[in-house]
C-alpha cells in the first residue's frame, strides 16, 4: 500500500509518499501502530488523534480493513484563515 504525507507530517518522515508491506498490516489500526514505531515523534500526535486519515481519497474515523492498492494519506488537520 502507499502511504502519503502531507504538511509537517512530511518534515517528520522526512518521505513526501512510501510503499509499505501490507503483509502485517491488515487495518487502519495497525497501520497507525506501525507508523508510531517507524517515526515515534508522531505518537504524541496520533494519541491526541490530532492526524487524519484518508484511504483512497475518503476520510476514514474508525478503523477499516486495508488491501495491498488502497492509498493512505496522512496529514494534521486544515487550518483556515
């Protein structure tokens, strides 16, 4: 699956997009585990759930079972102004 970072979320992973392993991810949940142990500087982020999630272009509140082409994006919230 691809993973996409959006805003300061890219400063973070220091990655714009990566292809991750679905093998050992099999949902959102997981995939938030993963991500937490792979750049831990986001788990303070992920456990406020400031950071939103989109899979294929459609926001995602709950945990969703994943296949090996869904897109994930990842990005903090919108401000406006």
């Amino acid at each position: 699956m691809k993973i996409k970072y959006f805003a300061w979320v890219k400063d973070i992973t220091n990655h714009e997009e990566e292809n991750i392993n679905s093998i050992q991810i099999k949902n959102l949940d997981e995939l938030k585990v993963f991500i937490i142990e792979k750049y831990p500087t986001l788990k303070k982020h992920m456990e406020k759930k400031i950071l939103r999630f989109a899979v294929n272009q459609e926001y995602i509140m709950k945990n969703i079972t994943l296949k090996d082409n869904d897109e994930i994006a990842i990005f903090p919230p919108v401000s406006g102004g």
